[in-house]
C-alpha cells in the first residue's frame, strides 16, 4: 500500500498591527511604516480601531490604549508616560519614537548589511534620531524647540513640515464623511509617504553620510601640507563633511582650528571655498572671505584678489571659487591673512 504523502506546511499567518482608526498623524504612520521594514512585519496586515477588544487581538499595537510595554504595547498618551530617547535626551517620545528606540537598530542593521556589534550601528541609530526622529517626537507632544528658558534649540527641527503634509492626508473638514475602507487608504499613503523620507535618511546616512567620515580623517591628518597651522581642508569632490569635522576636532583637541574647506566641483570644473561655520547648525562663519571680495565674480574678483580664475564670491563671504584648485589655494590662504 502506498505511503500517502505528508500534508503540506500551511503558511504562517501574518502578523497584525494596530492602531487608531480617525484622524491620524505623523507618528503613528511613520511608526507601522517602520515596522513594515522588519522581515517578520513584511507582510503584516493592519488594524485600525478604538476598540480595546479588537486592538488586542493584533501582535503589536502603536499610538492606542493608553499602555506602553516595550513587547506588544508602544503608546505614549497616559499621563504617566514620560520616556525619552536617552537620558541624554529630554524630548518625550511619540509612537513613532518608541518603534525606533526599540527597533530601529534591527532596521537599520538590515536595510544596510550592517553587523549589529558594528560602531556604525550606533552612530546611525543616534544621528537619524537627532536629526529626524526626535522632531517628530516634540512635534507629536507639543514640545517647542525653542522654549524661553533653554539658551539654544532642544533639538534640530528642520523638515518638521513632514507632520503638516502627513495630516493633509486626512479628509477635510467639509468633506464627506469617508467610510472606514477610504479612511484607512489614506492612511496607508500617509505612512508610505512618510515611510519613503524616513528610508531616504537612513539610506543617506548609512551610504553617503558615515562613509564621508573617513574622508574628512584623512583630510585632517594632511592639513599641514596646506597650510603651516592646518587651518585649510582639501577634498577632491564635495562630501558631506560638517558634522564629521566638529565631532573629530573634539576629538583630537583641535576644536575651532580649521577655517576653510576646499573641494573640487568635478573633472575640469571649478574648486570652491567654504569658510567653515561658528557650529554646525550656524550661518555665521569662524572667519569669512575678507569683505572686500563679497559680491564680486569673474575678472574682477581676479582683479580685486589678484589671483587670477576668480569665479564668484558670496555677498556672505561664506563660500566663492575658482577655476583651478591652486587658484582656491590661493584664495584661502591670502584670505587668512587678511
């Protein structure tokens, strides 16, 4: 008698996510985008609901019930609540910032093939928070960035329209009332839309952003063949050197040392100078080109600097250029001694 054949594996079910039905926000939609980017959330279906009973019948709920757990629960509405990122941080985290405090590491270890005991790890998790998450996080809680009794910015809050565009997502006020189906289409394009910046920063930081800081290592250790005092930089293409420079001249006990950034347009293009900022975040530069080249381009900024292969300077004096590199040498090293 034949062996009947064995039964076929069933497939697995899919994982189920949670959160609010109504009006939705930024936090939330970027939280189960994120989720979605877990191999074991890949497929997962999506819940939105206010009903308690329905809500735990998922396997993991975001922005609802008033519970956080750091397992199944990651709501930050209860009175009670009051986790941050770290104890550095002071800013209270919104559902979007208690899903990448938890799992963003996981995230970020596999959209870049990165070893999770890897230093890049961290300083990816920590950077993308800085500089994304963290805004979100006040903007969700009502925390202004500026309140009047900080002497600086709690945190960066550029691209912080991202919460306004997200909410425009939702019908209107006038509109008619949607049914849950179109309700919750709209979500799905909001968590998308949001999803895709928040996968576009990632991917920046993670491929253009850390690999960058080796560049600017090696342009530090060769700065004297510049400049006698290492106060010029030299990169052959423009990189995202900024925050790398003020973290390594810490680093190094050369805080405040390095005055102009020079860096090559492309192939037979023009170089340009770059007066490096008071800090990072800052318009106003540790020493800008001298005033009396703002403003001025071509012939007469040769005429004037008496270099020739003037291009521009800025009305600022924050940055001009060259046609040559040895011209932009030229024009930062006479600029530092003006």
């Amino acid at each position: 008698m034949a062996t009947p054949a064995p039964a076929k594996r069933m497939k697995a079910t899919p994982l189920n996510i949670g959160t609010h039905n109504g009006h939705f926000h930024a936090d939330e939609a970027l939280a189960v985008y994120m989720l979605r980017l877990l191999p074991e959330y890949k497929d997962a279906t999506l819940t939105r609901s206010r009903d308690p009973a329905v809500l735990e019948e998922c396997d993991i709920i975001v922005d609802v019930t008033g519970k956080y757990d750091s397992t199944k629960h990651f709501d930050h509405h209860q009175r009670e609540f009051a986790e941050t990122f770290s104890p550095n941080h002071k800013t209270k985290l919104s559902s979007a910032g208690l899903v990448y405090k938890h799992f963003a590491r996981a995230i970020i270890n596999h959209r870049l093939s990165i070893e999770p005991t890897s230093p890049s790890s961290d300083l990816i998790y920590t950077k993308l928070y800085n500089d994304f998450i963290e805004a979100l996080d006040a903007n969700d809680n009502g925390i202004s960035a500026y309140p009047s009794d900080a002497p600086s910015p709690l945190f960066n809050e550029k691209s912080i329209s991202l919460p306004s565009a997200v909410g425009a997502f939702n019908p209107n006020w006038n509109d008619p009332s949607p049914s849950q189906e179109s309700e919750d289409a709209n979500f799905v394009q909001a968590s998308d839309f949001i999803g895709s910046v928040f996968l576009r920063k990632l991917d920046f930081y993670g491929k253009s952003w850390l690999p960058a800081r080796d560049f600017v290592v090696a342009a530090i250790e060769k700065r004297m063949e510049y400049d006698d005092k290492g106060r010029i930089l030299v990169f052959e293409k423009s990189i995202p050197w900024r925050d790398h420079l003020f973290t390594i001249e810490e680093e190094k006990g050369i805080k405040g040392e390095t005055i102009y950034v020079l860096y090559g347009e492309g192939p037979g293009k023009n170089w340009r100078v770059q007066a490096v900022p008071v800090s990072k975040d800052s318009f106003e530069s540790r020493k800008a080109l001298p005033a009396a080249w703002r403003g001025i381009r071509d012939d007469a900024l040769s005429e004037v600097t008496g270099i020739p292969g003037g291009v521009f300077v800025h009305a600022s004096g924050f940055i001009g250029g060259n046609k040559s590199f040895e011209g932009a040498l030229e024009l930062a090293r006479k600029a530092l001694e003006l």
